[in-house]
C-alpha cells in the first residue's frame, strides 16, 4: 500500500486557480458572476475572467448572459465519476450510512485521505436536536481524529513513520508535533480492537473510525460521531452495528 501521503511538489498558479473556482463552485453550490468568484477568492478580476472564458471554450463552465454567471457544466460532474462509483460501490456506501445513521441515531462519516489530513467524503446528519453537525470536505487531522486513526490503520508502521516525519515537517508549532511512538501504540491497540476511538480532538465530541474494505484503491474509513454523554455510553454498540451492517452490505 502506498505511503499516506504524496510527497510535495511545487505547483503551477493558473491550475491552482482553476481549481480554486471550481471547488468554490462546490462550497457555495450555486450559479455565480465574475465578481463574487473573484472577491470570493482574492484573485484580480481580470486573471479570472481570463481562466472562466478558457473553461467555458473547453466546456467546463457556462456563461448564462441573462443573469451573467457562471456554472460548472456536466462535463465537470463526469471527470469524477468514476472515482465516485468506485468509492461508493454504486450506491451502496450511501446506503449503508443511512442505515447506520438509523440505527445509531448519530451523524455518520465516510473519510480518506488527503495529503497530511482525512477528508470527509460524505456525511449524514444526526436527525437529534443536540447533534454534531459535520459537512462534506472537511479536513482533520490524520494522527488525532478517529477517522484518521483508522486510515492509517490500513498502512504498514514504517509508512506511517513517513507521514509522520512530513508531519512534523510541516507544523509550525510544537503542540502539533506527533510523538511516533505513542501514535503507533494508538494504531496497534486500534488494530486489535478493529476499530479507532477519540475523545480529545473536540470539546464535548467522541467518535469512533472503523477501516471500511471497498476493494479499489482508495483507502476509506467509516466513523460516527456524536456527543460524548450519548455515544461513549453506547460504544460497543455503535461498533457492532457498523460491524454487522458493513459485512451485509459490503460483501
């Protein structure tokens, strides 16, 4: 399995603008005009009138010259789809989280990785009144939270004593340097009981982060998260649905 993550390389301006747009275009789901992609971004006006006229000659962006905005075209949805399919087993991934949201009754995550951190992939709301809410796209860190844990659950320790050194490269701060040693005993324990557990990263908050076997390339985990007065209590049973549901769905 390949190491966590991939080693840093420089980057070029004008394609980290265009996908700057397009991932604004994903936060704020909605048609937009020249001047909020730029304010929203802190480009000159210019430089991204420029890249949304070349995406809209390849087809990528939509110009509506009634309203003056722009959207992201179909062929934007379709470079990812296969990825997608792959990643949610065509519907079945969405499927089981519902179910486990259901039986569980707290906010249900699906993670992977993304350079030092996990991302969330998808989420599904607790429908309580005191949940915690978590939205698609959110960065965590790999070595503290529970989604991360069972990520690196999936790799080999001296993989994870890479990412580990890129880790602690890369923090400015000493409270952000991770101890290798207490994150591999972390990981074996996680291994031994099949499963990751925090309750430090936020305040109020635990999850629980299981490895989740698709089958392709991409390494995912699964978690639940809710707070710690109503999960903690009912852990072992949190991870037996998880359990139980993965291996019906999944097989």
């Amino acid at each position: 399995m390949p190491s966590p993550s991939p080693t840093k390389v420089a980057t070029v301006k004008s394609a980290d603008r265009v996908v700057a747009i397009l991932e604004l275009f994903a936060l704020r789901q909605k048609p937009l005009n020249l001047t909020e992609i730029a304010s929203e971004l802190g480009y000159p006006m210019s430089s991204v009138l420029a890249l949304l006229r070349s995406l809209s000659a390849s087809n990528y962006i939509t110009f509506d010259p009634e309203s003056k905005t722009y959207s992201p075209s179909l062929r934007v949805a379709m470079l990812g789809s296969w990825i997608m399919g792959e990643l949610f087993s065509n519907g079945t991934v969405i499927a089981l989280m519902d179910q486990i949201q259901k039986d569980t009754g707290e906010t249900v995550i699906l993670g992977a990785p993304n350079g030092l951190h996990a991302q969330y992939i998808h989420t599904v709301q607790s429908q309580r009144l005191l949940r915690f809410y978590l939205k698609p796209g959110l960065l965590r860190p790999m070595t503290k939270s529970a989604i991360g844990k069972a990520l690196l659950m999936q790799y080999h320790d001296q993989d994870i004593a890479q990412f580990v050194q890129q880790v602690n490269r890369c923090s400015t701060l000493e409270r952000n340097l991770v101890n290798l040693d207490d994150l591999l005993a972390d990981i074996r324990i996680a291994r031994e009981l099949g499963y990751a557990f925090t309750d430090q990263l936020t305040e109020g908050i635990c999850a629980i982060g299981m490895p989740l076997a698709l089958g392709g390339h991409i390494p995912c985990a699964i978690g639940v998260a809710g707070p710690i007065f109503r999960l903690k209590r009912k852990k072992e049973k949190v991870v037996n649905i998880i359990r139980q549901l993965s291996g019906i769905c999944l097989k």
